[in-house]
C-alpha cells in the first residue's frame, strides 16, 4: 500500500498467483520462503531479510529459560521388604507329607 501498487501488479511482477500474495500478506503458514522473497524483492525489501534472522537476545533468554530443568522433588527411596518375616522354604528342607 505505501508502494502504490496493487495486488495484481505486485503478484505479476513476483511471479505468483494473487491467492499466493494472498497468503504471504495474511502470514499464512501456507505460503513458500521463496514466494515471500519474491515479494520482498518486488517491494525492494529482499536486503531487509537479514533483519530477520538477527539474533533475537530475549528470544533466546526466553528459550533457555524454557529448557531449564525444573526443580524436581527429592526422590523417595525404596523400603526394601524384610525377608526375615516372611516365612521361605529353603531349598534343603523337605516337606513332609502325610
């Protein structure tokens, strides 16, 4: 719009259908990387790409916050069973039988 040109002229001069510039101004997920570069070299913007993989510095502190591990709480230890009072046959005592 602050361009001047329309729809069907900017879509004609990228190469793309008007749905596909459609897209690109809507932000939809549908559209290619190389749809949106070819608008932005249309709109004289394709240098401008660099700004957009700058790095982001709260991006990343918001990430890394992210992937800290939270604070767990201890672990419970397991009470072995006592196997002295639990009656057990051994081996080399027989059972009677009757």
């Amino acid at each position: 719009m602050r361009r001047k040109r329309s729809n069907a002229v900017v879509a004609q001069r990228a190469g793309i259908s008007r749905t596909s510039l459609y897209k690109v101004e809507a932000g939809d997920p549908g559209a290619t990387l190389g749809t949106y570069m070819r608008v932005f070299a249309v709109l004289g913007l394709e240098a401008d790409i660099q700004a957009l993989a700058a790095d982001d510095k709260v991006g990343r502190k918001l990430q890394d916050l992210a992937l800290e591990a939270p604070a767990s709480a201890p672990r419970r230890r397991r009470v072995a069973t006592n196997e002295a009072s639990s009656p057990a046959i051994r081996p080399d005592e027989t059972v009677g039988v009757q």
